[in-house]
C-alpha cells in the first residue's frame, strides 16, 4: 500500500502538537512491511528568514525537502493571500500541488491513497487533487478544523462538500465525530481513532537532578502548549494564589507571552512562576517528571497530547472537561476533571491532587493502554477497506 500524506501540520517544530501526532501516526504505520509513505507538507511563501517576522519568518526557513524516519517529504510553497487566504487557501493550494503531485506519479510513486490531515484547507485541497488523479481520499479531523473553522460560512460548504467526496473520515475522539455528524458528515464512514503517546520517548525520569538544576522545592505544577487564548493560561495563574504552596512551571511560547508575564505580576505571584519557553520534545519527559500535576485549562480540545505524555511520565493532570478531554482523563489515576473552567474550582482540583498520595505507577500503568498498536491497526483497516471499495466499482 502506497500512502501519499497530505498536510500542512508539518514541521512539527511550527506545529508542535498537532504536527507531532501525525508523524507519529505516520512513523508507526510505515513499520508495517505492507506500507510505504510519502509526505507532501505545503508551506506558505514568505520571502524573509529573519525571526524577527514571527511564524512566517520560521516557515521561510522550512527546507524545500527532508527526510524523517525513511520518509521523504516535499514543503512546496503556495501562495496565501492576507485577509483572503481563510477563503482562497484550499484553490491556490491545489493550483500549486496538482501539477507537483503529477511529477510525483510520472517519477514512479503513483501511491494508492490520499491521507489528509486537518480539514481545512488541507482536506478540501486533497480531495480536489483526489478527483484530478482519481485517488481516494480519507480525511483525519483534529479539533479546531471542526469545532471552530466551520463558523465561517465558505470554508463551513466546503468541508461539508469535502466530506461528502471523500472516501473515508477519521475523528481522533468520540466528540469530534459527534461534531462532524452535527455538520452533516456521514457517520457510517467516519471512524474513531484516538491518537496515541510514545511509551518509549515519555517515560518516568529521576526527578531529583532536574528539580535542583531548576532550585524548584516542595509542591510543582506545569502548563505544556502554545501561549494562546484558547490555552487559557491566564485561568492557571488567576488559581495560583489559591495555592499558596507551589510553583508553576509554563512550557511553551506564543502571543499570549508578554500578557502573561504582567498577569503574574499584577497577582504578585511572579517568584513562582517560571516561564521556559519552547522545550524540545525530547527534553519534555524529564519537565513531565519533575511536575506533580499537569493543568490544562483548554476551552477547546480535540485529543490533547499533552494529557497522555504527562500522564505516561507518571503525572497526573488537572483539565477542564471539553471536547475529547473526558476520553482522555476517564481515571482517578489519571487526573482529576473540572466542568467549572474558575480559577477556584482549578485551584481546587489542582489541591485535591498535591495533598494526598498519588501513585505515579498507576498513573503510568494507566497510558500505556494508549499506545499506538490499535490505532495504527485501524487506519490499515480503514485504509484496505477503501480500497477494496474503490476497486469493486
């Protein structure tokens, strides 16, 4: 089976969380003898590489092609014009793709199937370069691609027309499935297929050597995600004062930065908050084990990550019941949900955990009923099963 991967989450070091689980989907399918994978990961074009333009800066420094794992992938760039891109994107995508992924055929990988991740614009792009070269498409839905993006009524008929052309759909919680067929999406055709967490990369650490590089004492809390409203952050730091006894420790970096920093001033809580910035994924189990509780205030969330990495480096969580959050934390041993998003009530559920005794090797014992096996096993199942359907007309 020949897959050609088709999104605009990569590289993951621009899209750290979303970008993560699809290379990890993708890692684990190639493993199977019966697979092999292509990634076509679009860039918009910026013609500046300097920092100090943000995000795009970063983007225009995205190689024209790399390699991961033993899979090639191509960063084409594509034009996204300011203010119009939310409607345009998905058709100056196309323009761009449709005649690279031509070459790509005519070179000698004329793969089977199209597998798109988020909904837009990358599936609507995918499932017109599916009807050009007459490939299936299945489009993975991940969270804000369905729960807010379809508020906007062009790109709301357009994902409903991309669903409707696809050959098959993939929700990475119940919710998110739940959401889809409010939108009108097939149910019958959309699948269920949590995402999963590296039992071997997020593993408990020795805590010991890292509290003392970082002079942390007593009780410690972390937040792991971009620094953006949707994070709420600014609901951690307001529970902050609320418990008296701990340090919060506040990976990542975004817009919301600089607000932060003042709102933790303002509340007089700046000697115990510590802002580290963007932390690579390899050095995050040991930031993981050093904390006794993870808090995530989300007001929206497909399958945050986030939850199952800490959670398998034996740290329970705090997170606000939204979206797929309760699929995720379904355990005492993995955490404590909040259904009031207060600072009072995080306060207080954060508290719960820090006073009594918490077995860490639970917590553990419980991801690792997360692994990627079934996960994977469903996509191939999915995958063959588009197959056979496409060659039986």
């Amino acid at each position: 089976m020949r897959i050609l991967t088709f999104t605009t989450l990569y590289p993951n070091t621009i899209h750290p969380s979303h970008g993560i689980f699809v290379e990890n989907r993708l890692r684990h399918l190639v493993r199977e003898e019966s697979v092999t994978a292509r990634v076509v990961a679009p860039v918009p074009w910026f013609p500046f590489r300097s920092k100090v333009f943000g995000r795009y800066g970063e983007l225009a420094q995205v190689p024209e092609e790399e390699e991961r794992f033993g899979v090639r992938i191509l960063h084409p760039r594509y034009p996204l014009i300011p203010k119009l891109g939310m409607s345009t994107a998905p058709f100056l995508m196309y323009q761009v793709l449709a005649p690279m992924i031509g070459r790509c055929i005519r070179s000698g990988y004329d793969f089977d199937l199209l597998d798109a991740h988020y909904f837009y614009p990358d599936g609507v792009a995918a499932v017109m370069i599916g009807k050009r070269f007459s490939k299936p498409v299945v489009i993975t839905a991940r969270g804000t691609d369905i729960n807010l993006i379809p508020e906007h009524a062009v790109p709301r008929r357009l994902i409903r027309w991309a669903a409707k052309e696809a050959s098959g759909l993939i929700a990475v919680c119940q919710a998110l499935k739940d959401r889809m067929t409010m939108l009108g999406m097939d149910p019958s055709k959309t699948w269920v297929l949590r995402n999963g967490v590296d039992l071997d990369t997020f593993q408990p650490k020795e805590r010991g050597p890292v509290r003392s590089r970082l002079g942390l004492t007593g009780k410690v809390l972390l937040s792991v995600g971009h620094l953006i409203p949707r994070k709420r952050n600014d609901l951690v730091l307001r529970a902050l004062p609320h418990i008296p006894d701990a340090v919060l420790l506040i990976v990542g970096d975004g817009p919301c930065e600089r607000e932060l920093k003042a709102l933790a001033d303002s509340l007089g809580v700046q000697e115990r908050v510590r802002f580290l910035g963007r932390i690579p994924q390899a050095e995050l189990p040991w930031i993981y084990s050093v904390a006794d509780a993870l808090i995530l205030a989300s007001d929206r969330e497909g399958w945050p990550n986030v939850l199952l990495e800490a959670m398998a480096c034996g740290t329970p969580v705090v997170a606000t019941s939204v979206w797929g959050v309760p699929e995720v934390v379904a355990s005492d041993a993995a955490g404590v949900l909040v259904d009031d998003p207060s600072p009072e009530a995080i306060a207080g559920a954060a508290r719960r955990l820090l006073s009594g005794p918490v077995d860490r090797g639970k917590t553990r014992a419980y991801a690792e009923a997360f692994s990627w096996d079934d996960t994977t096993q469903g996509q191939l199942s999915l995958f063959e099963r588009v197959m056979a359907e496409r060659s039986s007309k």
